[in-house]
C-alpha cells in the first residue's frame, strides 16, 4: 500500500555509542506500525453499509522477516483471492468472479438480488441461495421456464421480449411472478470509494516519530 523508510545511518551518527541499538528500534518500530496499520486498515473497511463480511475482514495480512539487523522490512497486504478490495481502492469494472450461481451452473453474469428480495446483514443474498431453491431450467441451461409447476425458475417471464433487464430467478406467487434474483448484467463500474492507501499513509504519517522514539527508548533500556 505504501513504503516507510528509516534513515538508520542518520539515526546511528544521533545515537553515539549506543549506535548498535538503531537497528534493534528501527525494526521494533517496524513491526509495532505494521501491525498497528494492519488493525486500522481491517477496521476502515467495516465502515461501508452492513459492514464488511467476516471474509473480506480477514482478507489484510502481514507478512514479516524474522528480526536480523539486515532484514527490516515488513508488508501489509491484500490476499490475492480478494481482487474486489482492490476495485473498491482503486474503481474499475467488476466481473462474475464466481464460478457458479452460487453452486448452481455457470456464472456469466453478476448475481444481484432483486428488487425487495431480503438479504444478509451484508446486502448480500445468502450462500447457495440460488442451488437450494432448486430453480427449473430446460435442457440443462438457464432458459427456462418450460415447467409451469416449478416454484422457481431462471429464464424470461413468458410474454415478455426477452433482454437483460428481464433476466433473473423468479418466483411463482398467487399474485404472479416476482424476480428474487436479477441476473441481467454482465459487468459493472465500480467507483474507487475505499482510500485504503490514504488511510495507510495518514495513519503511519502520525505515529511513526512517536513509536520510534518509544522504541529507541525501549532498546536503551534493555541494552546490555
């Protein structure tokens, strides 16, 4: 997200003899603001509504080098199986990223709920909820409907001009059919709404001198 550098011969020149505890600090510091940012960063990401899922809060790692004095680095990074975070940073278009209608045929388009479907606590339809209802289709694609006693079906309602706007999983009701799933997009932009980076930045930006200072004061201290 973004590089912080310590200029560790400077420090040493300020240490005098205690010269050999830079490193020791620096890399206390290091690891301190990592983990620190690595906490900010999880937290920044619950603030859209509904919040984030437990997934995508675990999707933030840090990867760090065992402590030597020539191996001070640390990384706060995304898992790469979470390539949505990085549209929400960044904008772009957003593409079926699934391999199935969760768990039932091929996903060629995006699976949105529709309009006054019920959802999770996320905004999101429920896992399987399209498998577990068992939709009809004929001739093993989604084209139905050509069995008028199925509950669900995916396809065009009959009578209709088929296009993408019709396209969904519907529901048979007394009162008629009702899309549950809107299945008539294939791509769609995403803004860049999550300044990840920024958050990083302003974070760092603020306590880096404090938690130096703190650490060269630890590393006196435990000096031998």
């Amino acid at each position: 997200m973004i590089s912080v550098e310590f200029d560790i011969d400077k420090l040493q020149e300020q240490m005098g003899a205690k010269r050999d505890q830079v490193p020791f600090a620096v890399g206390i510091t290091i690891q301190n603001l990592s983990f620190a940012t690595h906490k900010v960063i999880k937290k920044s990401v619950d603030r859209f509504d509904g919040g984030a899922t437990p997934f995508t809060k675990n999707a933030f790692k840090v990867r760090y080098a065992k402590y030597s004095k020539r191996r001070l680095w640390n990384e706060v990074y995304i898992q790469a199986n979470r390539p949505y975070l990085k549209t929400l940073m960044r904008g772009g278009t957003v593409k079926p990223r699934m391999s199935k209608f969760n768990g039932s045929g091929s996903a060629k388009t995006l699976v949105m709920p529709g309009k006054g479907q019920k959802t999770n606590k996320y905004g999101n339809l429920t896992k399987k909820f399209i498998a577990n209802r068992k939709p009809e289709r004929s001739g093993g694609s989604f084209v139905g409907p050509s069995n008028p006693n199925a509950k669900f079906f995916i396809g065009h309602p009959a009578g209709q001009k088929p296009n993408d706007k019709n396209f969904g999983m519907y529901r048979r009701t007394k009162r008629g059919l009702r899309m549950v799933v809107f299945l008539g997009k294939r791509k769609r932009q995403q803004k860049a709404i999550w300044k990840a980076d920024k958050i990083a930045e302003n974070y760092v930006r603020r306590r880096a001198s404090t938690a130096l200072r703190k650490s060269i004061d630890h590393a006196l201290k435990t000096a031998r």
